[in-house]
C-alpha cells in the first residue's frame, strides 16, 4: 500500500488541535473525514505531533496509507476540494514505506508572535497573536541564550503525556520582525519539544521582557525541573507550527 506524505497549513482557532478528540472538532478528524468520500473506509491519519487546541501550522506533516488503485489520486487537489477553508493541503507526495510523520522527524520549527502596542490589537491579528504589550527584548535574547543547548525541560512540560526523557536540544531562538512594526516573532527550533514547551518558554521569555525574570532565574528554574516554578503559560493563538525536519532535509 502506497504511503502518501501530506504538508499542511491550518488556522487552529476552531479546532481542539491535530489530533482525534472524541467529541471535538480535528484537524485530524477533518482530514478523515475528507479521506472517507474517497475511500469505502477512511485510513487513519498519522500526524507529526499534537498540536494543541488554537494553534496554527503552515508546515505539519501527516501520512496514511492507502490501496494501490487509489495511489494515482491527485492528493493535493482532491482533499483541498473536500477539506474546510480553514485547513489546507501545501503538498502531497508518495514516501517510503518506513516514513512516519512522527517517528521519522529529527526537528520542528515553531515560531510565536507577539503584539507589543497597548492601545489596540488589530482585529484580524488577534487570532494569531498574543497581545502582550511592550516588552524589553534586549532582556528576553540575554534570557534566551540560557535556554539554548541540551536540557532538562522538565520545568517547561505541562502534565498530560508520558515521555521516555524530558531532555530536548534548542538550537536556535531568535527575533524577527512581524507583518507589521507592533508585531515580533520569535522563532524556536529543536530536535524535539515536550507538551506546550514552547508556550512555557515564550511565557517565560514575556516575564524576563517585563522586568519580573532575569537570567539566573532562568537557570535556577531550569535546574529545578518543577514546572510550578515557572511562568504561566502563553497563550496559543500566537503559536504556529513552521516546518518538521526529516533526515533528508539534514
């Protein structure tokens, strides 16, 4: 059975994230659901990693497996012209059958916007951005070289999935502008995240940029491995998923 690798964009904000909900709208659900006015019994999806609930991506990655008569199928075309307007087929190619869009990847690119004005949000931002105000930024780069490298980020996993080791490789977090002069994105990239990891550290980042944090705070919370000790988390609406690394794009 051919396997078909799928790179997805989506604006997260009605869906309860990627993956099967039993009662709540999906990306995963959605994708199904398309699949099944193709085949007689829909395959299942499988995605790179959950997304959680109002979180965006422009680079997810998903596969299924599907018959050989069904293999020529223009994939792109066929599922955009069954999926809702919020979800989008970027790609679709034909993989390796020992492809997983999960346990293949090697990294993920995440990138977090913040608006920093007080006065106002605009109104078509506000699904994509937390609206936090102005933030010193000299403080959060000085922060962030402490988060850089090989860690336990024990202290920034939320509860609810188990994992064989809470140790997890940043290799970059950096500033760039946003859309517009009170937008700033954020850019994290790792071999692999823990559940809302990003969020925590952007919620981190925020606390060092109004002043309540500084490096060594950092450090000391790092060390501690108690989330309790950090920040709270950051809201999702200025998360979204970039792109997912596969050893051939090394």
């Amino acid at each position: 059975m051919p396997r078909i690798k799928l790179t997805l964009a989506y604006d997260g904000t009605d869906y309860s994230g990627f993956q099967l909900q039993p009662r709540d709208r999906t990306v995963q659900g959605e994708l199904e659901r398309a699949l099944g006015r193709i085949f007689d019994q829909p395959p299942r999806v499988h995605g790179s990693g959950r997304t959680d609930s109002g979180v965006h991506a422009m680079g997810q990655v998903a596969h299924f497996d599907c018959p050989d008569d069904k293999a020529h199928v223009p994939w792109q075309r066929s599922l955009n012209s069954l999926l809702p307007d919020d979800v989008c087929v970027l790609k679709a190619e034909v993989v390796d059958d020992d492809f997983h869009s999960r346990f293949s990847a090697r990294g993920k690119v995440y990138e977090y916007v913040l608006w920093t004005k007080y006065e106002f949000c605009l109104p078509h931002r506000r699904r994509f951005v937390w609206d936090c105000g102005p933030v010193d930024f000299d403080a959060m780069e000085e922060a962030a070289q402490v988060l850089l490298g090989e860690h336990d980020f024990s202290a920034f996993q939320n509860v609810g999935t188990v994992v064989n080791s809470t140790v997890r490789t940043i290799t970059e977090i950096s500033r760039h502008p946003g859309v517009n002069e009170h937008e700033v994105v954020w850019r994290f990239k790792a071999n692999s995240f823990l559940k809302q990891m990003v969020r925590n550290l952007m919620g981190c980042l925020v606390a060092c940029g109004r002043g309540r944090l500084g490096p060594d705070d950092v450090r000391r919370i790092l060390a501690s491995k108690d989330r309790s000790e950090a920040p709270p988390t950051a809201p999702p609406q200025g998360l979204t998923l970039i792109s997912v690394f596969y050893p051939d794009y090394l």
